[in-house]
C-alpha cells in the first residue's frame, strides 16, 4: 500500500474531482498558493486555470455565501477555509443559509456543498 500525508490524499483528491467533473471548482483564500492551504492546492491553479480555482480575499461570509450560491445553482464548489477559527465567521452561511434551501424551496433544490 503507497504511504501519503494527509495533505498529498487532499491534493490528489482535488485533482481528480476537478479533471473529472467540470462543474467542480475550488474557491478560497490562498488557494493558488502552493504553501498556504497546508499545501493541498499544489499545481491545481496551473493544470486547471483561474476559473476553476478561484483565490477571494478575505471575507469568509462573502466567499461562503457565493459559495451557497454557485451550489444552488447547480455547479459544485469545493470551500476551501484556510484556518478553523476563521470559518466560524461563515457558520451563519453554512448552519442557517445552505442547511436551509432546500426546505424554504419545497425540496426543489439542494445545496450540494463540500
């Protein structure tokens, strides 16, 4: 069996959902950095370009929210939060907008959020 750290699995990962499904993109600060994310977006900004891997500033409400947005509308965004402690600043996004949808639509959508 082949030994990675947890943050090559997470990079390998990224990868293959994104070359497999081109709905698939990564939004979040310092994504295109190969240092930032705990280095698990290595090489993802120049294999898939920056329409698909997508550095925002920092807002963790803002970018959480177009995040909800984008998955409402059908297309699957990977949310990456550089550090725990700032994605609380998102939890109303998360616990009270994206957790919500798809009851105040009648079960018509979802929010298909990783």
């Amino acid at each position: 069996m082949r030994r990675i750290s947890y943050a090559q699995a997470i990079n390998e990962t990224l990868h293959q959902m994104i070359e497999r499904d081109t709905s698939v993109f990564l939004i979040g600060q310092g994504v295109t950095s190969p240092w930032y994310v705990g280095s698990t977006t290595v090489g993802l900004i120049d294999r898939f370009g920056p329409k698909r891997i997508i550095d925002t500033p920092v807002s963790e409400n803002g970018v959480t929210g177009v995040a909800v947005g984008a998955a409402l509308a059908g297309v699957r965004p990977v949310l990456a939060h550089s550090r725990m402690d700032f994605m609380y600043y998102a939890m109303d996004q998360i616990a009270n907008q994206a957790a919500n949808w798809h009851y105040m639509f009648g079960g018509q959508v979802s929010v298909p959020l990783t």
